[in-house]
C-alpha cells in the first residue's frame, strides 16, 4: 500500500504540475494577447505618416517643355551648356539604373538651389541614398574634366581680354585683376587672406 500511495501522491503532483504548467502558458497567451491589443490601439490612434510623393519623369518629361529661360532659371547655365556638360561627364558616369541626363540635372540643381536632399531626391524620383551617389559620382566626374571646364588665362593679354568682356556684360570693371581667399583655420584660431595678381 505504500508504494499504492506514493504513486497516488506521484501522480497528484504531475497533475498539479500539468495544471500549473497549462496555467503559466495560458497566462503568456493573454499577455502577449493583451499586448497586440494594446499595440493596435496605439497603432489606430497614431496619425498615418504621408510618403512624400516622387515625381514621375520629371526628367524626360516635364524638363523638356521647360522654356530655356525657365530651365536656366532652375538649373543656373543654358540648354546648350547642359547639353555640353553632357558630352563631357557621359563618359565619365555609370547610366545603370539612373540616366546621364538625370544625374546631371539633379546634381545642378541640387547645387544650385537650397532644397533639401529629400526635396530633390522626390522632384528626380530617386531615393536619398541614391542622390547622395549621384552628387558624388556627378562631382567626382567634373573633378576629373575640370581642367576642360576651367581654364585660367595664362597671359596678360588673356586677363585683360578677359576683364574687358567681364566689364563690357556686367559693367564691373577690372574684375580679374585679383582674386582675394580668405581662409579660417579653427584648430589654429587664424584668419589667412591668400591674393593672387592676375
């Protein structure tokens, strides 16, 4: 009888342990129920965050109508000088999923406007992280031309020339005379101003 008993007690206490056991996961299934609800309450009563809108073909669509006077406006140089820029950094640029053209475009104007990142990555349709690539591939690429793109005179017969069609479209005489630099060097706490004769 003992042994009777004991498995008695033997089984009284699996039973309890079972019970305890079913009521400890019953207990984590209400939790976790408890905690779904009360993410979706808070889910419902949180606003919807709208997506900003990306432009569709802003580039191959709505560029092109622009007036040349409207494109300078937006893009600081003229539809020929763009057209020449083109020429220049194609070679230089990778056109695998974002076109020449569009990485060009939203490089000036990313450069020539104070609008955001996102601003112009939605007006080009392209990510952030893709305009950020873009700028530096673009800028990268004029690096490697620049010395096409800009050209210094060499002689004083080249500076005046210079000069004198500066002053004759502006009417700022003896602009390229000189040329002052003023540098700041936080680590020194130094102002440096660099002049070079023209």
């Amino acid at each position: 009888m003992a042994d009777g008993g004991l498995f008695h007690a033997q089984a009284f206490l699996v039973d309890e342990l079972l019970e305890d056991e079913m009521m400890a996961a019953a207990a984590v299934i209400a939790d976790r129920n408890e905690f779904l609800r009360n993410r979706e309450a808070l889910q419902r009563r949180k606003k919807p965050q709208k997506q900003p809108a990306l432009t569709v073909d802003y580039v191959e669509v709505v560029v092109p109508g622009y007036s040349d006077a409207v494109f300078k406006s937006h893009f600081r140089m003229q539809r020929t000088s763009f057209e020449e820029l083109c020429r220049l950094l194609g070679p230089h640029l990778t056109a695998k999923t974002v076109s020449i053209r569009k990485k060009i475009l939203s490089s000036l104007w990313l450069l020539g406007n104070t609008e955001s990142f996102r601003g112009v990555a939605n007006r080009f349709g392209l990510s952030k992280a893709t305009l950020h690539s873009v700028l530096f591939e673009v800028c990268n690429a004029i690096e490697t031309v620049w010395g096409r793109l800009i050209v210094w005179p060499t002689t004083s017969q080249q500076y005046r020339d210079l000069a004198d069609g500066f002053r004759r479209k502006t009417g700022f005489p003896g602009v390229v005379e000189t040329m002052a630099v003023s540098l700041q060097n936080r680590r020194l706490s130094t102002n440096v101003t660099l002049q070079r004769e023209l």
